[in-house]
C-alpha cells in the first residue's frame, strides 16, 4: 500500500538552507513540526536498518526495535526467511512482545490474547464465543507488516513504503564502500556482545552528520581521549591532499588513506597485527585502494540514521524520540572468521571508546545536547549555521564513486545528507526525489561482486 495516504502537512524545507552557500537553519532540529514531517517523509518511508543476521539466526528467533516512532518486532520465518511486523496488537493497539530479543512461536497481547504467529497471522483470540459470526475476519486482522524487507551482506534494512526502490537501489554504488566493512575477508560478518541501549537529549540529526563527515572535531573534542588510548599521542594528523569525502545520495564515507589510524585508536596492538596480516589477501579481495582506505580515520553514516566506524567496529542506529531526543543503540561488528581473542580486544576497544563510557562517546553526546538545547531560545533558533568547510574542494576520482571531495576536514558530505534530507522532505513521491549522483560503477550487481571495475 502507498504511504501517500499517510502524509502530512508539508511544509517547504527549501527555505531552512542554503546548500550553495553552505548554510543551515537551526529550526530544523528544534520545531515539532517539522520533526512530525521527517517521521512521515522520512522515516516511514526509507530504508531502514534494523538487525544483523547473525543476530536471529534461528527459526522463531526475533528482536524488537524502532523505524521512526513504530516499535516492530523482525523474526526469522520457519523457511528462514526473515519478516518484519508492527509491534501493535490490531485490536486495541497493546504491544505484542515486550522482550528486546528472544526465540518464540507465537506473540500473544496479554491484554484481551489475542495470539499471532510468527508470521504475523492472527491464529486465535481469548473466548472467541465473544464474537458472533462475521464479526471477526482473522485474515484481515493481522499483525501489519513492512512493505519491504530484504538484507545487504548480513545488514537487515525494512521500509513501510512499497513504492521505495529496491535496496540494492537504495543503496547503489555506497555497496562498493560497504564491502570494505562487511567483506573485508572470507565468511562475512557478526555482531557480538548485544546491544548498548543509550538515550542522548539532542536531535538525532546531529549524530548522523557527524559520523557522515565530521573528522573536524576529532582532533580538538578527542584530544585528551585519543592521548590517553595511544600512550599520550595526539590523533593522527590529516593529509588534506590524500583524503576525502564521498557521498551518493545522502549516503557518506569521510576517510583518510593511510590504513591504520582509526584501528591504532582502539589502542589494542593484536588488532593492528592481525589486519596488517591479512591486508595483502584483502587487496585481492577488495582491490588495492580500498585495502588502503579500511583501517584509516574514517567515519560513514547510511542515510538516513545508520552510521559506524569501520576500523574501530562499532555500528549504531540514532532512533528519533522527538526533536530533542534519540535512542542510541550501539553494537560491535567483527569478521565472523577473526580468531576470538582479536574479537575479544575488538570488543574491549570499543567500550573504551564508542561505549556510554568510553573516552569519544562522551565527549560526543555532551557536544550534540548543548548543540540541541542551545535552540530553546527564541533568537537562537533562528539563526544560521555555517556548513561552508571545503565547499570548493569538488573533485573528479576516477578510482571511487560517489560525489566527491577532496580533504578530510570537509562539510561536503554534511551538506550532501542535508540536500537528501530536503529532497526526502519536499517530495510526494519517489519519483519526485532526484537522483543527484551518476552511477559510476558499471551496471553489474555488486552482491556478489568483490573487484567491482570504475567506469
């Protein structure tokens, strides 16, 4: 079914910048109604992550998590498929499952038991005698599923909207930096330790755009906690002339090419052997520039609200709860294939750095609360924020794709999330949004594809 149903008001969001110029208005992590607007332009209709596969890999296995505001349950079918459902009883709209993940048959809504199986089908309800004939149609009253569900390489992403492109369209040439994360070496990848539930008072905007593009800050914000990570050394220094920004369609990469900064950054010597070994194997696997480019200091987010740090292996989603607060759920991401005591130091790294205690993590949410509340006044929040960093620094590269540009230090990819974000706000539909990126890779799959050819 079409989301046109559900729209809102729409307000123009032309008017909140001015990308040419590189600048932003405050309002847009602020007003209600716009944030009302992003839950039904946005939200309700991307693509959204919302698990791993590793993470239910068992018939009746589940988890539960957000797509905007809408709690879903995603479960493993007994074919083992995997679906995904609005966590919302059809009869009085109870929840059906209160657990964050588990293995089950059945769903029951402990307020009248109603019961659903796991694939969202209504299989029986508490004293049916209740119901006369033809009051109840159990095939119509089923939990409501997600238009669209479908995985990239062991990254489950559901949208609500039928009408949005495939996923491998959603994400196009992104995939050709994904793999860097995700197939790096043989057998894949795995999450492990659960799931760090966090909750932050800022938009959830500002933590995407500062994974998507921000390296700017690192070096002031994190000084004192990459000194302590690396025996007093300051954060690696930036080659302006041998790093970038690269973004498609919202989607962005900011990375340096020397291979080793963000993984030396979780202070765990074993780490940097144990990827230095197999880095000749991931040249032939990958390519030699991507070989180049995983491991350096590097941040990406997928639009809208997935991001992580592929060298320091955390990987987050920023699930909006108002325009003044987001959900942080964070987990650790490993090569299933590593032997256990690399995942064990992966693992520790990431708390001393990406965890709710670690050295970066909060430095990063005490910034982006006063970067939120700061617009409760009246003035504030109607002035103007400077997003003009590199905004000349547009380059050709015939070795990546994506829109590119030079330097690290760079709002360009900021500035490109934000002209996805405006296009996604203005539209009535897909076919209004504009593709602002040419396909650069040739026009063969990339699933299966590890030395995709530039065009």
């Amino acid at each position: 079914m079409s989301l046109q149903y559900v729209k809102g008001p729409r307000a123009d969001c032309s008017k909140y910048m001015d990308l040419n110029e590189g600048w932003i208005d405050r309002r847009i992590f602020w007003e209600k109604d716009i944030y009302e607007q992003e839950l039904y332009q946005i939200f309700a209709r991307c693509w959204l992550f919302v698990a791993h596969e590793s993470q239910i890999p068992n018939s009746g296995d589940f988890l539960t998590t957000y797509m905007g505001e809408d709690n879903v349950i995603i479960v493993r079918q007994k074919d083992g498929s995997i679906n995904g459902f609005l966590n919302s009883c059809p009869h009085r709209g109870n929840r059906v499952c209160f657990a964050d993940t588990g293995n089950a048959r059945r769903f029951v809504c402990n307020y009248h038991g109603w019961s659903f199986n796991t694939a969202g089908a209504l299989q029986g309800v508490h004293e049916e005698y209740c119901y006369d004939e033809g009051d109840l149609d159990k095939q119509s009253c089923g939990l409501k599923q997600v238009a669209q569900i479908d995985s990239y390489k062991g990254l489950i992403f559901a949208t609500f909207d039928e009408e949005a492109p495939s996923l491998d369209q959603y994400l196009g040439d992104f995939r050709w930096y994904l793999d860097m994360l995700l197939d790096n070496e043989e057998g894949g990848t795995e999450l492990i330790g659960g799931c760090i539930n966090s909750v932050i008072d800022a938009n959830w905007k500002f933590g995407v755009e500062n994974f998507v593009g921000d390296a700017y800050h690192a070096g002031w914000t994190h000084d004192s906690g990459a000194r302590a990570m690396n025996n007093g050394e300051p954060f690696p220094p930036v080659d302006m002339n041998n790093s970038y920004h690269a973004s498609i369609n919202g989607h962005g990469w900011e990375f340096g090419m020397e291979g080793v900064g963000d993984i030396g950054l979780l202070g765990r010597p074993r780490v940097m052997e144990y990827y230095n070994d197999i880095r000749p194997k991931m040249a032939e696997r990958l390519g030699e520039v991507r070989s180049k480019i995983f491991g350096s200091v590097a941040s990406s987010s997928v639009f809208p609200n997935m991001s992580f740090l592929p060298g320091i292996h955390t990987i987050r989603t920023w699930l909006p709860k108002g325009p003044t607060q987001l959900e942080l759920r964070t987990w650790v991401i490993v090569n299933k294939n590593m032997p256990a005591e690399i995942k064990d130091d992966i693992t520790k790294g990431v708390m001393c750095t990406f965890g709710p205690g670690g050295s970066f993590e909060m430095d990063d949410g005490e910034n982006w609360e006063n970067c939120t509340k700061v617009n409760a006044g009246v003035i504030a929040r109607h002035q103007k924020l400077h997003y003009r960093c590199g905004i000349n620094r547009k380059i050709d590269n015939p070795d990546m794709p994506g829109t590119m540009y030079l330097g690290q230090y760079n709002d360009a990819n900021q500035r490109l999330f934000y002209e996805r974000w405006r296009d996604m706000m203005n539209s009535q539909s897909w076919s209004d949004i504009p593709d602002r990126y040419a396909q650069k890779l040739d026009g063969r799959e990339t699933r299966d594809i590890h030395n995709i050819k530039v065009a």
